[in-house]
C-alpha cells in the first residue's frame, strides 16, 4: 500500500484586501503561507495595488486567532510572528 505525503499545514493564513469592488464592498482573497516577507513579496508581485491584510494562526491551540495586521505602508520587518 502506498501512503500519500501530506502536506505539513501552513502557519499563517492572511485575508488581504486587494480593492474596492465597483459597488464599494471589499476584493479580498485567502492566502495560507509561512514567512511574511515572501508572502509581502508576493502580494507586491501579483497584486501590486493591495491595501492591507490581517494574519491569523492556522495551527496548535491558537489556531483562527488574529496575530497581526500590515498594510502596503507599515510591512513586517522579520519573517515569524
């Protein structure tokens, strides 16, 4: 029999607002990473008109609850909340 790999589960999740819909609710899309600089990265590179996110756990006891929250003008400085 051959076992699957499972993929280990990611530390972060990120809701990001990416932009104002024509009706003025938010764009916003979910994103599961682990280090928050390539994450900002990547938001640069794909979505380079993105507002703000908000992080939360995705693992342990803690896991939904909010860890911070960056903008495009005050980023995180390291890569682990």
């Amino acid at each position: 029999m051959v076992q699957k790999n499972k993929k280990k589960p990611k530390n972060y999740v990120a809701i990001v607002k990416i932009k104002n819909n024509t009706d003025g609710t938010a764009y916003c899309v979910k994103y599961r990473f682990d280090d928050l600089l390539k994450f900002t990265g990547f938001l640069d590179r794909e979505w380079s008109s993105w507002k703000w996110y908000n992080v939360y756990s995705n693992k342990g006891k803690n896991k939904e609850t909010q860890l911070g929250s960056f903008t495009n003008r005050d980023r995180p400085v390291k890569g682990k909340l």
